[in-house]
C-alpha cells in the first residue's frame, strides 16, 4: 500500500492498541504524571498517552512500506538540521556514539543516516522473534547499517576506532547493564552507562540525534556532541556524561511526549531505602523486554515483566566502587600454569588498582587455554577461550575473578555465551553467574538466568526459565526449515563433547508441525550444526498436533523426517474427524508391547 495509507491503517491501529490494552495504557498515564507532575491534567494526560500509541503504530506501519523504499527515496522525507555537528565530531577519526531514544519513528533515524551517505552500526539485543528480528536487520541493511549485539564489545570498538558511526538508545531500564541513577524529570532514575564508558575507552564523542515528526514529513535533528572529561576520575566521568545525554534525551521528550514509549517502566528501579546519592553505582538485572512484535495481532509493542537478582552471597563490592585504591598500575598481566609447566590462563589488562587483597583491572582480556590430555578427542586440536568484560576484580587469595558489564566468552570453534556478569575460576576452569546468560553458534542460541560450566564452555548448565532455539534439522532434504523451539522450567545440562542437552521440569518442544511436552527430554544434536538429530521425551509425554492428543510413558522425536513415535503403553485421542489427523503434517505413531498404533484403528487405544 501506499505510505499514506499505511500511516492511515497504523494510527488506526494504535488508536485500538491504546483503547484494547488497558495495564498500558494505564502504565502511560503514571509514568506522564511522574514526568510532569500533578500540574498535568487528566485531558492533557490521555491525549499525550494516546498520540504515543498512534505514533507507535505509524512507526511500524512506516518500516513496512519504507522496506522497499530506495535511500534516494527516504531523503526526499527527512530534513537534517544540525548536520555539521556529525561532519565535525567525525574529523578526528575515532568514530561516533549517536545516541537517541525509542523516540519518533528511530527506525527511519538510522535510515536517514545511510541515505545522507553515513554507513554505520547500530548496537541492538535479539528480540523474542527471529523472524521478526530478521526483518529489522535486513531493512536497516538495505540503507548501509550493519546490526551488532550489545555483548559483542570488541567489534564496537573496532567500528568506532575505524571512524564509523554507531547508533544506540539507552533509555530505558534495559536488563543486564549496568547503570547509575542520575537526574531524569526531576527523579533519580537508573540510567545505563555504556554509552559514557565507550566514550572513555574509545574517545569517541557522545552526538544525541533524534527524528521528529512535522506531518507527513521527519526532520532529524542532531545536537552538539558530548566529549569524555578528563578529570582522571573515570566513575565522576561516567555519571557527569550520562547525566549530560539524559538532559538532552529529556528535553526533547518535553519538547514532543507523544513520540515518545511512555508505557515502558523507565522508573522501576527505585535508589536503595535510604536516600542512596543519584551517583550510587548498583549493578542489577532487569529482565525487561520493548519488544515491537504484533500487538493484538495489529501493533508491535509488548512488554514484559521485570525480575530482579543480586550478586552471588558472599560476592564482594562491586568493581565500580569509588574507593580510592592503594596502588594503580599502568598495565597488569597475570598467568596460571599447569602441573607440567604448560600455560593454563592469562589475563591481561589496560591498567589496575589495587585495594587490599583486590585487584580491579580495567577491560580485562583473557585467555583460557586447552592442553596435554585435555585435547579435544574428536579432532585432536586444543579448544581456547576468549574472556572479555569492561571491568574484572581478582581476588588474589583465592584467584576467584568477578567479571563485569557485557561479558562475553567466545572458543576457538565457535561457540559464544554472554552475560552482564560472572565469576571465573581458571585454576578450576569453571564459570558461574547467577544473572542472565546465553549461549550461541551459527544454528543455535540457548539463553536462560544462572549458569555454571566450564571456561571452554565443554559443559555448561542453565539454571532456570531456559529457552532453546535452533533449526529443525540436519537433514537437507528437510521442506519445512523453520525454528525449533524448546523450553523447559530447568535446569538445562549441554553436553559439548557429546553434542547432548538434557532439558527438565516441564518441556515444551515447538515444532511448526506440532508440540511435545514431557517433565524430560535428552536431545542429541549434529556436531556440525547444533541441530536435533534425534530426541527422547520421558515422563508424561503429550503430543498436540491441531485437535488431536496422544499420551505415553516415552517418545522419540525426530524432527528431520517430521516424526514423533511414542512407546510404552501409549493412547491417541483423535477427534471425530479421523481424515483430519491422516492429513496431519506430524506423523504420530505409536508402540505398546510391540504393536503399532495407527490412528485409524480407534478413537482412543490403550
């Protein structure tokens, strides 16, 4: 359809998200309250709420036609006011942070930016949907902007340092980052500093940019750049330049309330009881997700409720701490060695203080090596790790190092697991976290909160609410390519040497063609592609295929040829329509002291 009716079908369509969705609508009319005060009336109030519904189903409305869009064409839409500010803050060449908020439609921002010539990079988290995610990633490509992860540090960094623009939007609670709570509409709120510490480690200068609707045309405006203090006191430098690009994110959200997400929970998270100053550094974890997907069907835009976990008993202050340090060091290098002499770990950093029996190192790199008879048996190559973070405390008496903001681990054969924080312990090769970690390759991606396993990631075991998501098979001549999903209430045990995962406490596989549940599933994967060769499914196994139920003590799954078969004194309950289920796409059968079942033979069979 055309752009105009598009934006027509997607005012309509936020207009009814606004009127069906009550708990946020109801959350947008507390948040403006808290922003603008009691002085705010209730008519001012709702009609703010409901243009920030509208503009949202206009935004999504607008990429779906702006997919086809070519960039000469989305220039013709948007003016650029503030332009020199970018050219300026680019000349020295170490790259820019363009910061912005969900504010207007900021898809198009990074749009505008491609069409203008300025390829860059926008740092963005994987969403719910795959598909969806998909789509985003490929629109913003289509205009010259690459997507990264926020876990994947050192490929930001090397995008700015090579002069490249890298757009984020920091401002909502997001989980697993780390913040400080500074001035935001008069309140402490809890703001990340991500931005201000790439600022600090790169030198690349903070420009806030925005795109502001003016009817049916945008305007981008680009303010004057943020640069990093140079106080020499990196914590003070981190909140002074995050609470500067919160004035300028709050001002023009005074500016323009309705373009603005106001049903997020920006302010959830609450300074300690108290009276914590607004500077108070709190590392925590907010499992808080604004995912664009459809909104009753019509509109993207859910929001998922927030949880909250602290450091592991017994963990020390954090490496964020304002104390002042007994000695600071320029470099710091540090080397574990097996009982044979051979280098076991390393870990390397830019400079460090020490307190004490602590060591805080900043952005530690690590090493974790594979040797003698630890070689992988099935190749007979070494498997080595790669440990990075913004910040790491070693504890020299025991060697325990705690790692901090976006760690990542990633070995030499693929695999890459992430979290906020987690403590290492390379003499014992084994990692923990108690916050939300995920585990990926090229064919699969694991995530679920609390994690232990090895430095190598050999073994690693998620803790609770763990969801896997990887292709449906090997099998290339497999018609159907869509993902598999498996969720379980955990834990979740994977097996890298035996390309096992054993799933616990209420399985739920996803399959396009049906769905299994089971209290267990063990599932074996191909070595080369992560993918389900074959799984089996104990204890209660139900298989729910349309309108059809069959129950049994066993199961094996096997998604390549679409196939389930159950064993152990099973039961199938077919719905009148029996043509319907020899129809089905997932083949059940089933097995009771050797003898098959066919759903034809009886409604129900035991």
């Amino acid at each position: 359809m055309p752009l105009s009716a598009a934006r027509l079908v997607g005012r309509v369509l936020g207009y009814a998200a606004y009127l069906l969705l009550r708990r946020y609508r109801e959350a947008s009319w507390t948040h403006l309250r808290m922003a603008f005060g009691p002085e705010l009336s209730s008519q001012t109030c709702r009609h703010v709420a409901r243009g920030a519904f509208i503009n949202l189903g206009k935004s999504v409305m607008e990429w779906l036609v702006f997919a086809r869009y070519r960039p000469a064409t989305v220039r013709k839409l948007v003016d650029v006011q503030g332009l020199g500010h970018l050219r300026k803050a680019l000349e020295p060449g170490r790259g820019v942070i363009a910061l912005s908020a969900h504010f207007g439609n900021w898809e198009l921002l990074a749009m505008a930016f491609g069409s203008l010539g300025f390829p860059g990079t926008v740092l963005a988290r994987r969403l719910r949907y795959p598909e969806y995610e998909q789509f985003l990633r490929d629109l913003r490509a289509r205009f010259g902007i690459d997507t990264l992860e926020r876990s994947a540090l050192k490929d930001v960094v090397r995008q700015l340092r090579s002069g490249r623009i890298v757009g984020l939007m920091p401002d909502q609670d997001i989980d697993s980052l780390e913040g400080v709570f500074v001035d935001f509409f008069d309140q402490p709120t809890y703001t990340p500093v991500g931005p201000a510490a790439l600022s600090l480690m790169t030198g690349a200068p903070i420009v806030p940019c925005f795109i502001v609707r003016l009817g049916r045309r945008f305007r981008v405006m680009i303010e004057e750049p943020i640069s990093a203090p140079q106080t020499g006191n990196r914590q003070q430098d981190l909140i002074a330049m995050t609470q500067a690009w919160s004035r300028v994110v709050e001002s023009y959200l005074r500016r323009c309330p309705d373009h603005w997400v106001w049903m997020h929970r920006r302010w959830k998270t609450q300074p300690p009881a108290g009276g914590a100053p607004l500077s108070a550094p709190r590392p925590r974890t907010v499992a808080s997700t604004l995912a664009l997907s459809a909104v009753c069907g019509l509109l993207a835009g859910a929001l998922v409720g927030c949880a909250k976990s602290g450091p592991p008993a017994g963990a020390s202050k954090s490496a964020a701490s304002s104390s002042e340090p007994d000695q600071e060091m320029g470099g710091f290098t540090m080397v574990g060695y097996a009982p044979d002499g051979a280098k076991r770990w390393e870990l390397q950093g830019t400079g460090a203080q020490s307190d004490g029996t602590i060591v805080t190192i900043n952005h530690p790199d690590a090493i974790g090596y594979q040797v003698g008879q630890d070689l992988d048996p099935n190749t007979g190559e070494s498997r080595t790790a790669y440990l990075t973070a913004n910040f790491a405390q070693v504890y020299q008496a025991d060697h325990r190092i705690r790692m901090e903001q976006d760690v990542t681990i990633h070995t030499s054969d693929g695999l890459w697991l992430s979290s906020p924080m987690l403590y290492w312990l390379p003499d014992l090769e084994a990692l923990s976290t108690d916050q939300p970690a995920r585990l990926e390759t090229d064919h699969m991606l694991l995530r679920g909160r609390g994690a232990t396993g090895h430095t190598r990631l050999n073994i690693a075991v998620f803790s609770r609410d763990v969801e896997m998501i990887l292709n449906p098979s090997a099998n290339e001549g497999a018609e159907d390519r869509r993902h598999v999903r498996i969720t379980c209430d955990g834990p979740l045990a994977f097996d890298y040497e035996r390309s096992v995962a054993t799933f616990e406490h209420n399985v739920h596989v996803e399959d396009p063609k049906g769905d299994v549940y089971s209290d267990k599933l063990v599932a074996y994967l191909d070595r080369a592609t992560r993918t389900i060769n074959f799984a089996e499914a104990s204890g209660h196994v139900r298989i729910v295929q349309g309108p059809h139920t069959a129950n049994g003590e066993r199961a094996i799954y096997e998604p390549g040829k679409g196939k389930v078969t159950l064993l152990g004194a099973p039961s199938l309950l077919v719905y009148p329509d029996a043509d319907t289920a020899e129809r089905s796409d997932l083949p059940m059968t089933g097995m009771a002291d050797s003898h098959p079942l066919s759903p034809r033979d009886s409604a129900t069979h035991n």
